[in-house]
C-alpha cells in the first residue's frame, strides 16, 4: 500500500452563462496539488500551505483540503491519521472553483491511500464539506467536475443527483483571470431573492438548449442558449471591463461568453482552438487597456478530473 501520493485536481468554470449553481465543467489549468501521506497515529494534519501568501489555515477543521478527509474517515469509521501540504496552483476568489481544486484533490488522495473504499463518484458529498467551509454553501456545481472531469449537471442537491453531459470533441474553453478578487460570499449577497417568471422562462429555456447543444454537438444551438438573463446583468457590474470583454470574444468568433463562477473570471466557449485562442487576445487586450494584469488560459473540457502526479 502507498503511504504518500501527490495528486493535482483541475479549475472549473462554474455557471456556465444560464445554470446559475447547477452547472460546470473541469478545464486543465490551473489547478490545484496535494502530498497526502499516512502516518501512524489519529487525526489530520496540514503540515505546509505553500501559494496562499499565509491566508489559508493550517486548522484541519478549517480548510477545504482537510474537511473533506475528516468527512471521509467519520463516514468509514476509521482512525487513520493524514498530513497534508497543500500546493496552491491557482489564485483565492478566482472564480474558477479554488477551494473544490483544493478539497477534491485531498479526498481524492485519501481515498487512494485508503485502498479506495469508495468509488470516485461517492466521493462529492465529501468534496462539497470542503465547499460549505469555503463560502457558507455545500454547493457542487465546482466539486462535481473537479472530482469526476467533464461537463456536469447537478439536477438535485436533495438528494444529490449528478449528471455527467457529452460534449463536442473541438469544443474549447479560453478563461480569463484578471488579477482582482471577488469573495463568493460577497457575488452571492448581492443576488436577487426573486425573479421575474418571464426571466425565469428565458433562463430554463437557455439551460435545456446549453445542454441538447452540447449533447447533440450543435455549436448555434451552444450559442443561442449562452445567455444569462438573471446573475450575469448582476455579477458584472463587480467586474471592470467585463462588458468589453465579451464583446471582445464574440467579435473573435467564439460562442459564447460570461462569468466563470461568481468572478472574476470569464470564459468564452469556442469551436476551435483557433478561435479560442484569438478570443483570449482580444479579452486580454481589453485588461490590459484598463492597466488590469490577467492570465490566459486555453483547454478543452477536461475529461479526467483529479490526476495523480510523480513526487
């Protein structure tokens, strides 16, 4: 049995325009890196956070990477003992599902070292402890497809109900991560309560068209239902630039653009990597016209989720 294991788990881009929590897909970077190992007495222990500036707690009760471990052994009954260093790969309050990067790759390495009692996909109601710790919410719509790659589609949080969705084999994701923060706390409290019933038609209607787009590899179909009519007229408004950056991407070609998460991430979906890659020059043009440093990044959707690394 392996006594130490390294493991990294991708960034999500959570939303998607229309599936306001219920939607997400894994991309490969960033992401997020663990070293799991067993010791020989009880308890969980994060020994090294590197990454985080010092803002992280080394508390295992208190971060995401170790909630989700603790969950995992009270539900095996075990007393196994864990430490854990913590390799953050990936800005805080990116809006690319930081804190799931994080939660999934530990649950998922203790699972391993454990012998792998639980398949893979009876993990996520661990995972989304990490997410409540995090911002207040056991929300899966970043752990789902961190932990089980893909495109994902959370029909039900009681009882959970987690449906992986196909997608077109050239379909790309180009994100945009300017370097401000936005707490997921902070992009929830400023949400509406209620919506118009007109607003709501519109958004069901953009959320089935996403998906049978997806399914049926039908890109105008993808396009058409890329639209958030309820968070997204909300949530920019916290974004700099955000309504120049999308019209940046689509004048380039792409699909599709919007909020990655709460923010400040955005993502453009795209046909070809081509594409995809002149939307993230014109979305970075318009950051750096507003003196606003950002990273690009450029993937398909990840199929795999968490991945184990060579120490």
């Amino acid at each position: 049995m392996k006594r130490e294991i390294r493991v990294f788990a991708p960034a999500t881009v959570a939303n998607v325009a229309c599936g306001f929590d219920i939607l997400g897909f894994a991309i490969d970077q960033p992401g997020d890196e663990v070293i799991v190992r067993l010791i020989d007495k009880p308890g969980v222990y994060i020994v090294k956070i590197s990454g985080d500036q010092g803002r992280l707690p080394l508390a295992a009760e208190k971060n995401t990477v170790s909630v989700s471990i603790l969950a995992l052994l009270k539900h095996l009954k075990s007393n196994q003992g864990f430490e854990i260093e913590l390799m953050k790969r990936m800005p805080l309050g990116s809006g690319l599902g930081s804190s799931a990067a994080s939660t999934v790759a530990g649950v998922f390495a203790a699972n391993i070292l454990l012998g792998n009692p639980l398949a893979k996909e009876e993990l996520l109601p661990f995972a989304t402890e990490g997410e409540r710790i995090a911002c207040g919410s056991a929300h899966a719509d970043n752990a789902a497809p961190a932990l089980l790659g893909g495109f994902v589609l959370i029909r039900s949080y009681q009882p959970l109900d987690v449906i992986q969705i196909a997608t077109p084999k050239d379909l790309y994701c180009t994100v945009l991560h300017p370097q401000i923060e936005i707490r997921t706390e902070d992009a929830r409290k400023i949400l509406k309560k209620s919506i118009l019933i007109k607003d709501a038609i519109t958004q069901w209607g953009n959320i089935a068209g996403l998906i049978a787009g997806l399914m049926k590899s039908d890109y105008d179909l993808i396009r058409r239902s890329l639209q958030d009519v309820i968070i997204e007229p909300i949530r920019s408004i916290l974004i700099p630039g955000f309504h120049e950056v999308k019209q940046a991407a689509l004048a380039s070609g792409a699909l599709g653009c919007s909020i990655s998460g709460s923010g400040p991430s955005l993502f453009a979906l795209s046909s070809t990597r081509e594409v995809a890659s002149k939307a993230g020059d014109a979305m970075q043009a318009v950051m750096n016209s507003l003196n606003i440093a950002s990273e690009i990044y450029i993937s398909k959707i990840n199929p795999v989720g968490p991945r184990i690394l060579e120490n």
